[in-house]
C-alpha cells in the first residue's frame, strides 16, 4: 500500500512526558494522508481536558463504495488507547464525506503529541440486484420478501395527479445492504416503465436486523383517463434496488500529531 503523509511535524510519535496545566485547549497541526484508495484531511483538532476532537474529511478516490467503520480507530495517548466510537460512514464513489472524531479520557490537553491509529477502513464491492416480484397498487398484499430483504408497504397516496408510496425494509442477511430508492420504478397500462420522480434519493446501507424506510412518487401522467393512477392498476418495480455486498478489509494507518504552540498561545 503507497501512503502518502504531509503534516506540520511528523517526527514525533511519542507523548511528551511533562504536563503543561496552563492550557484549557491545545491545538494541533492539520493533517493529511493518502493511499491508493482514499484520502483523508484532518483538520481542526483541539484537546480538551477530558476530549480530543478532530475533523475528517474523507474522498473515496475509487469506483467501489468505501466503508469507514469509526470504532475500530483508536487515539494512543499517554500509554493508553482511547476509542473513538461512531457510527460508520459510507463513501460513494468518487465522492467525499465528513464527520467529527472524538475521543473521552482525563488530563489529554496535558499532551503535546498523540497517535491517531486510522483503522477501519473497507472496500465494499457489490453483488449482483435481488430478483424482486411486481407490486401492485391497490395493494392485495402489503408485505414480500425477496432474498434477505423483507418489504412492508407502510401507506400510500394515489390520486390521479399523484402517487406517493412508503416502504419499510429490514435486512436479514449477513454483511451490508445496499438499498437504492431511486431505481424504484412503476410499469403503466401502457406498458411502459416511469422512474420515481424522488431520483435523488440517497443510496441506503443496513446491517441484519436494521430496518430504513424508503420512498417513492409519480407525478400526473399523460394519457387521459387509461393512465388516470387513482383508476388504473399500478405495478412498482425493484429491478436494481436490493443489494448484498462483501467487504474487504483495508491497512490501518498510524497517523502522528503533534501540537501547534503558536496557535495554542494566541488562543489562551
């Protein structure tokens, strides 16, 4: 793995020995590193008595989602580990995410330097779309199960100048599961095939149990009274929306920071 580093000072990885009391906050110098598959910028670090907190900024540089699963990072402080719990965080290809890091302990702002133990990291690659059956609305049956995905019709609105639907899903596989509610789509009398018109709709990731809701709505459709969706039968389809995927772990990154007095001092 190439790993590129660039920071204030890096030549430091140890915890200054002596306690420096005369500072409620310490500033740090940003950060950034670089492998072959994501970027991440670390940025307005600050410790506090009992918090270290930072900024990421992470850039997905492949054509693969990227998975950050948070607490399996660490801050390595003083001899000691402190976990940085959070939820993970999905990257879309090519696409950048930010989140806030933060770490609880005692006396951390007494450090002048910390490692920042970058693990967790996972490259997720995508399995072939879950067959899915018709749905028709009216609704004779609210609830289908397609693979390991179960779907329950939670209400719906359909008139003849709009159609909304709401769907829960639960995932009862293994891994993560990819959920893409702008590939929903509804097959007309006349035969045709109309994508929702929520097409911006974000890309949903589960773990076996979790449950999202999702959307979907058709506007007025020309046609008169054979394409009138208070009247006529409505099929939704799900090709492309369901997904499994596996994961591949990535090297954690031992990450060095070091304090910036300048800025420490002219923020007492």
């Amino acid at each position: 793995m190439r790993v590129l580093i660039v920071a204030g000072f890096l030549g430091s990885m140890a915890l200054s020995g002596n306690t420096f009391g005369q500072y409620e906050k310490v500033y740090y110098n940003d950060t950034t590193f670089e492998t072959d598959s994501y970027k991440v910028e670390i940025d307005n670090i600050v410790a506090l008595p009992k918090e270290v907190k930072f900024r990421m900024t992470i850039t997905n540089k492949t054509s693969d989602w990227v998975l950050y699963n948070s607490e399996e990072s660490k801050i390595e402080l003083g001899g000691k580990s402190l976990d940085t719990k959070d939820k993970y965080i999905l990257i879309a290809p090519h696409d950048s995410k930010k989140k806030v890091m933060r770490a609880i302990g005692a006396n951390l702002n007494n450090a002048r330097s910390f490692n920042f133990v970058c693990e967790g990291f996972y490259k997720v690659t995508l399995k072939e779309a879950v067959v899915t059956p018709e749905f028709r609305l009216p609704a004779s049956n609210n609830e289908f199960v397609a693979g390991n995905f179960k779907v329950t019709l939670v209400n719906t609105l359909k008139e003849t100048g709009r159609t909304d639907v709401k769907f829960k899903i639960t995932y009862n596989g293994e891994g993560l599961a990819f959920i893409s509610p702008a590939k929903i789509s509804v097959k007309m009398p006349d035969g045709n095939l109309y994508a929702t018109s929520r097409s911006k709709a974000d890309v949903v990731a589960l773990k076996k149990g979790e449950t999202e809701s999702i959307q979907a709505s058709w506007d007025r459709m020309e046609g008169g009274s054979k394409m009138d969706m208070q009247m006529v039968e409505m099929l939704i389809h799900f090709e492309g929306v369901f997904q499994e995927s596996s994961q591949t772990k990535m090297d954690r990154v031992v990450l060095p920071l070091r304090w910036n007095d300048a800025l420490t001092m002219g923020k007492k």
